[in-house]
C-alpha cells in the first residue's frame, strides 16, 4: 500500500531520514515507534506529500506522492501532532467541510457525517462549536475529520495524546474497527502499550533510520516457529537447569533455582509433549506459561540490538514474519 | 457543489446579525447624508461618502481579511489540514479570496450602489467606469496580499505572519492613489496610443487585479506541493516592463527590464527559503540529471537573475538605448561607461545573491536578510567612504565599481567580485552541506 525507496530528508545541519526503504502492507495497522527526533513526525509528512525529500521515492496505492500529491489526498487521511480546528464553526460543520474538501460527493455528505460521528461518539455534540469542546472531543474531531472520506490509508501522530484512559481505549476499538473495514493506518505514539492492543506491525526508527519492521504475532502461536517460555517450580530445585538443557528445542536465557526463561522451538503438541517430559522427569512445575514480547520490549530489543551494533539483519525492506530471534 | 472553502467562509463570516447590521447601518449613514445635505450647504456629496466607506470597507478590512484567510490558517494549525485536502489550486485560491472578504464585498456592493444613484443624480459622467476601477482595485489588494503572503510563508519572516504584508499593501496603494486622482480628467498615450484616462486606469486595474489573481493561484500551487515550474515570474518580468516602457513608447524597454528585473531578483531572494538542505535538494536533483525536478523546486529568483543578465547582454551588444533614467552619480558623464553598466549591474547582483546565500547557508545564522544588508552597505556604503576620507581614492573604487569612469575597468572589478563571492560561496558549501 505504501513503498518508500531510499528516502532521505534533510533540515540544515540535519539529517531526519537516512536512505528509508520500506513496504507498508495493505489492511496493516504499523504503530510507528521511535525516540523524540528519530524521524517519526517527517517520515509521515513526507508519505503525506507534506514535505520534499531530498531523494527517494514515495508511492501510495501506486501513486507518486511527489507527483499526484492532490490524488494521494483523495484516499488518504492524516492527522498532525499539531492539529487545529476551526473553533468557531460546529462539529457538523468541520465535518461537513472535511467531505467535501477531500472530494466526497455532495449527495453521501450527511450520511458520512452521521456515520463518522456515530463512530467516535460526537452525534449528540453535532450542533456544538469547537471552541466549546474538551481536550478529548476535539481529538476526536480532529480524528473524524481525517476518516470521513473513509480513507484506503490514515495516518496519525499521536493520536491518543491528551486524553483520557476512556477515551483511548474506544480509540483504540476505532482503529481496529477501521483496519477490520479495510483501512491501512500508520500511527505514531509514544505510548507502546496503547498502540500494542490495535498494531499488526511495527516500525522502529532511530537517528533517522528503519531500526526494525517487522509483523507483530499478537494471534495465534500454534504456527510461531519460536516462542518465550518461563517455567516456574513448586519449589526451589538445585541442578533443574541440566534438565532443561538436555531438551534439543529449549534454549535458556535467564533462570534461577525456581524458574527459567526459555526460548521454544516448536508447535502446540512439540509444546503439551515438553511439559509432559519435565513433569515425567520429576520437575514440580506450578506453570508453564506463554510469555509473549509486548511492543514495548519489542522495541526496546531493537534499540538494544542497534546500539550492540547488530543492524545487519534488521534493516529490511519488506516486514519479517513472526517474531525475530531474541 | 458549492466550492467548500467558499462556503467555510461564508460560515465563518456571515451571522444574521451581521447580515441585517450592515445594510442597516449603511443606510443610515447615508440617510443622515442625504437629510444633511437636503438641509445644509457644504457637507461632502453622497457618492464621495459611498466612495470613502467602500476604501474603508473593502479597500481597508477587506485587505485584512484577506491576509487573515492565510495567516490564521497557519496560526491555528489549520494549515495542513486544508493542504492534505483534494481542492484545487483555483478553487482554494477563489474559496479564500472572495470567501474571507465575502462580508466586506455585501457591504462593499451596498456602498457602491449609494454611489451609483448618487452619482446619476448628479450627472456625474464614466459612473460604471470610475465603480469598476475601485472594485478592481480592492480585488488587486486582496489577491496581492494573498499571494505575498501565501509566498513568504515559504521564509522565515515573521513580519508576515504579524499581518506586515497587509499595511504594506495598504500604504502602498494609499501612497499611490493620490497621483492617479491629480490626472483624472486628462488623456494618456501609451505605446503610441492616446487613451482617456479613466478608462486607462480602469482597464490597467483590471489588468493588475487579473496579475495579483494569478500571482495568487500560483502561489497556492506552490504551497499545496503542485509541481510548480517557475516560469511565470520572469514573464510578469517581461510583461511588467512592456507596460511601463508603453509611457515612453517604448523607449528604454530594455533598461527597464533590466531595473525590474534586478528589483525583483532582490525581492525574491530575501523573500524565498534558502537554506542549505533547500538548495542540497536542488543539487541532489541536478546530480541526479533530474532537470524536471530541479526546476520545480528551483526557487524563483534564478530566473530574474537570468534575465537580468539576458537583458544585460542584450543592452552590451544589441543595442544603444539610452536611460529612460538619470544617474546618481559621474558615470553619466561617459557614454563608454553606460554601454558597460548593464552588465557590471548583473554581476553585482550575481555577488549579492551569493553573499545572500552565504549568511543563508550557514546553520546559525537566523537573521539572513538583515546580515547580508548590512555587509552589502559596508561593502558599497562604508568601506569606499572609509577609503575616501582617507584619501585612497583608488581603493574606494575597488570596493564601488559603478563610480569609474572606464568601462572595462569597472566590469572587471564587478567581475571579480562577483568570482570572490562565488568561492566564498562554495567554501561555505563544502564547509556545511551533509553528504549524500
């Protein structure tokens, strides 16, 4: 849906964008991740045809950003970290100036506006002006305003700051809603754990380069090849770890005389035949369970591996599938 | 469908107090008027007063408004929301246009139909002639405070964003307006063609207004990331200089295109964004062989800087046109001097726009324009007045070409500064542009 090659972006003195290639899926929610400055903000403005790159080529749904960014707009929807709204116009009106600004006909106008307003719960505040609105609803039709003319890609940065627990977590029922319509969203956040309940991809950016992009395996692990296990006894055991070591799949990563951290390699019934073994073997184990890497450690390995100067691998243009060797 | 920028403004302007307040209030000022006058000797005529609130109305606050309908979107981060839409570059251009001074022109066609009736009353004569002028003239202000500011939004100057660009405008016209009125009733020729002169003046406002309006369009592609080939800078140029040479018929046409298009350059160049990763971008697509691409991100004073020297060429070797112009200063004494000057005033840009540049490229600098203005006045101002009172006489020249009286001489001292200039230029280069 959205093919980046080779994209450099340049502010005086600075590089912001060193060589960026990727390949966003179509129907993927990518939670964009990085540090301040690592190039999150330009990156989206640059897809958005907001900025001009120094080189590289930018291509949405096939359409040369640089060239058509008029028809870019059409299918795409972006919402700044630094919006504004029209304080004294209604909530039907910004929504109604939205539609017909990107191009909706004029006769499907007051359905999107219910519809968009039914989605982020504005329709009894239809009538109200901006300037009347609370931090959150603003967000909110900041955000209505991006997705009323039902967009094949949006794009948001940092959507859920400034509002509250509530709020994000109905953002977040949004987002998965749209991406299960169709939609294919880029969004930027600092808040890991948030976008962690919506994203089916990550991107990773540091100093301006691609740190990792990968899918995220949120479903099922019946087919993941890999998988982070900890293992706890009922009791301290002297000497358990030889056990475990003697198992071929197993791999150890951290552990004590009560429980260890291991890494699994193999489906559901490699799995159910291990504990059996452990069990058989003598082992007490109180349990056994699944412990998946959240967005948060994700990245935070990414930054690790970077900064150990293990880039090698990760930089790639196309997302890996399932999870990267810890 | 109605163009959605218009109709916002109009939302955002009109309110049915305001629709019923102006009409109300206009009509009673021109009641009061017209009861003054039925009942006292030497109050101001109706259609002067209809004249007057129609400058202040539309000419005034229209201007404002104008320039509001840009600054305020930039201001209340509305901006990038109205550049990812789908509108067209003519349809925002009109929207905001019309849209943000809607209000003004209710109240500005009430004012002109006052004038109208008054007039006719008075059997005053060219009443659609004299309404047309002033309505072309507000639309010329409106569309030229909107282009120049649609066109330094592209900088850094903060004056624009204060509203600087509106009470430019607004002095401007107000400063000029006068002179056009002292000629009123008289006749004008005009490349060999006699005119009457408010049809002149409404037909050149017109023709302004249909340039301020282009201006306008083309600086909204610009800003909504149209690729925008800048070719019709050095036309208005071409077209500017046609028209002012028309009142000499024609003579001294290339001098004074030559004179427009070094103002213009100037304008451009401390007007236009010219930073270091703007003009690497334009390397980067020069390198890459990428012609295309390097002109629709070429800022636009290269082009008057092109021309000048097109004209400058022109006026060395094609022809012997004399200035349209006196000079300041001894070199209208020698007439070898003025067949060199064209080309020693090009080259002298050519070393101003890369001192520009210069200041431009360096990382720290914030204040490009102000520092380069002040080195260029010690370069042409300070230094050759130092060497004067000193008594080096021959040295001061060095520093201002322009007072020799031999022409090659003084070409080759404008050469050579425009060479040093052009190394300075490309060590600050080497010194600061990021490597691919």
């Amino acid at each position: 849906m959205i093919k980046i090659s080779g994209l450099t972006f340049d502010y005086p003195g600075h590089r912001a964008l060193h060589q960026v290639s990727l390949q966003v899926e179509a129907g993927s929610v990518t939670a964009l991740v990085g540090s301040n400055g690592a190039g999150k903000t330009t990156l989206m403005r640059c897809i958005a045809g907001l900025e001009t790159p120094l080189s590289g080529s930018i291509s949405v749904a096939g359409l040369d950003v640089l060239e058509q960014p008029r028809e870019v707009h059409r299918i795409m929807g972006y919402l700044s970290d630094f919006y504004g709204l029209y304080q004294a116009l209604t909530v039907a009106q910004c929504f109604e100036y939205a539609a017909a600004a990107q191009g909706l006909p004029a006769p499907s106008i007051p359905q999107a506006i219910q519809t968009t307003a039914r989605q982020l719960g504005l329709t009894d505040r239809l009538q109200q002006t901006c300037d009347k609105l609370s931090r959150g609803l603003r967000q909110r039709v900041a955000i209505g305003q991006a997705i009323i003319h039902a967009p094949q890609i949006l794009l948001l940065d940092e959507p859920a700051s400034g509002l509250d627990p509530e709020a994000r977590a109905s953002l977040a029922g949004l987002f998965r809603q749209l991406q299960a319509q169709g939609m294919t969203l880029l969004v930027s956040s600092h808040i890991l754990a948030e976008l962690d309940e919506y994203s089916s991809h990550m991107l990773a950016l540091r100093d301006g380069r691609v740190l990792e992009y990968r899918a995220l395996d949120h479903g099922s692990t019946a087919l993941a090849p890999r998988k982070s296990l900890r293992i706890t006894l009922a009791q301290a055991t002297p000497g358990w770890h030889a056990q475990l070591a003697a198992e071929p799949a197993l791999q150890i990563n951290a552990g004590d005389e009560r429980s260890a951290d291991v890494i699994f390699s193999g489906d559901e019934q490699a799995q159910a035949a291990l504990l059996a073994r452990l069990i058989g073997g003598g082992l007490a184990i109180s349990s056994f369970t699944d412990q998946k890497e959240n967005l948060q450690q994700s990245y935070l390995r990414s930054v690790a591996s970077y900064e150990n100067g293990e880039r090698g691998e990760n930089n790639q243009n196309t997302p890996s599938n399932g999870r990267s060797a810890s | 469908m109605i163009n959605p920028e218009f109709k916002r403004n109009l939302w955002l302007q009109f309110s049915l107090h305001r629709l019923i307040a102006m009409p109300a209030i206009l009509g009673l000022i021109f009641f009061a008027l017209s009861i003054a006058n039925n009942n006292f000797l030497g109050v101001v005529a109706l259609d002067s007063v209809a004249l007057i609130l129609f400058a202040g109305i539309v000419c005034l606050w229209g201007t404002r408004n104008a320039s509001s309908a840009v600054i305020e979107e930039i201001r209340d981060k509305t901006w990038d929301q109205q550049r990812m839409s789908a509108l067209d570059p003519w349809t925002m251009t009109w929207g905001k246009l019309f849209g943000a001074t809607a209000f003004n022109w209710y109240g500005g066609v009430l004012c002109l139909a006052a004038f109208v009736i008054a007039a006719l009353a008075r059997e005053r004569s060219m009443i659609l002639v004299d309404s047309l002028t002033l309505a072309a003239l507000a639309i010329l202000m409106h569309a030229a405070t909107m282009a120049l500011n649609l066109h330094l939004m592209r900088s850094d100057l903060r004056a624009a964003q204060r509203g600087g660009v509106t009470w430019a405008v607004v002095l401007l016209a107000f400063v000029l307006t006068p002179s056009f009125r002292s000629q009123i009733d008289s006749s004008i020729v005009w490349w060999g063609q006699m005119f009457y002169y408010r049809s002149f003046l409404a037909a050149s406002m017109i023709f302004f207004a249909a340039i301020a309006i282009f201006a306008a369009w083309r600086s909204m592609r610009s800003a909504l990331q149209i690729a925008t080939i800048p070719w019709a800078w050095p036309l208005a140029c071409c077209v500017l200089a046609a028209y002012g040479a028309g009142f000499s018929d024609g003579a001294g046409l290339l001098w004074i295109a030559l004179m427009l298009a070094l103002a213009m350059t100037y304008a451009a160049l401390f007007s236009e964004k010219n930073d270091i990763a703007f003009w690497q971008r334009i390397v980067a697509r020069a390198k890459a062989g990428n012609w295309h691409g390097l002109l629709r991100n070429l800022p636009i004073w290269p082009t008057t800087l092109a021309l000048s020297f097109c004209f400058a060429l022109l006026l060395q070797f094609g022809g012997d046109q004399a200035l349209p112009f006196g000079l300041p200063f001894r070199l209208s004494a020698t007439v070898a001097g003025i067949s060199f000057l064209a080309m020693t005033l090009a080259l002298m840009l050519l070393r101003d726009c890369c001192v520009y540049l210069f200041f431009a490229f360096s990382f720290k600098s914030k204040r490009v324009g102000a520092t380069t203005v002040l080195y260029l006045a010690i370069i042409n101002g300070l230094l050759p007045f130092l060497c004067n009172v000193m008594g080096l006489n021959v040295l001061s020249l060095l520093f201002m070409p322009l007072h020799i009286g031999s022409g090659w001489v003084m070409l080759s001292i404008a050469a050579l500064h425009a060479v040093l200039a052009l190394a300075l230029l490309g060590w600050r280069w080497r010194q600061q542009a990021l490597r691919a």
